[in-house]
C-alpha cells in the first residue's frame, strides 16, 4: 500500500511531497516507510514497525491526516486496500 500527498508548489521552491508506504516484514509484523522531502532535492525516510496490519493501517491514516491538515493533497494511491 503507497500513498503520495504533495503540496502545490509556491512559485519559488520545488513542491514538498510525502509518501507513506505499508510493507509486511519477514516476520508477520508491518513496517510504515515514510519519506519526505522536496522533489527533486533532498528527502528523509523514517521506519515505524507494528506487530499487525490493522495497527499499522490505522498509523498510516493518521499520518495521512495529518499531512492533509497541512495542505498536502493526496496525488497518488497504490494498493487494493488503499485507504481513501
């Protein structure tokens, strides 16, 4: 599961984008992947791990809602059970 917000662009700088990004481990537990960073330039990747998929879905969501808070807007989503 991948979900890609992007802010609009200022006229100024390279828009900002965030993409969070749902992955099983080898283990049964999740990992939550998120990258942040301006397109084009530098970014950053943060790893979280949850012991299950419903845990992790729900940190996904909340992660999305609150970038969308912040005047990202949802570009881009990935994956048959893709939170819309």
């Amino acid at each position: 599961m991948r979900l890609l917000l992007q802010q609009r662009p200022d006229g100024h700088e390279a828009p900002r984008f965030v993409q969070l990004q749902l992955q099983p481990d080898l283990l049964g537990g999740w990992t939550l992947l998120r990258e942040t960073g301006q397109i084009g330039g530098r970014s950053s990747l943060r790893k979280e791990l949850y012991a299950d998929q419903n845990s992790a879905i729900t940190a996904l969501e909340a992660a999305r809602d609150q970038q969308i808070k912040r005047g990202f807007q949802l570009v881009f989503a990935q994956g048959a059970d893709a939170p819309r």
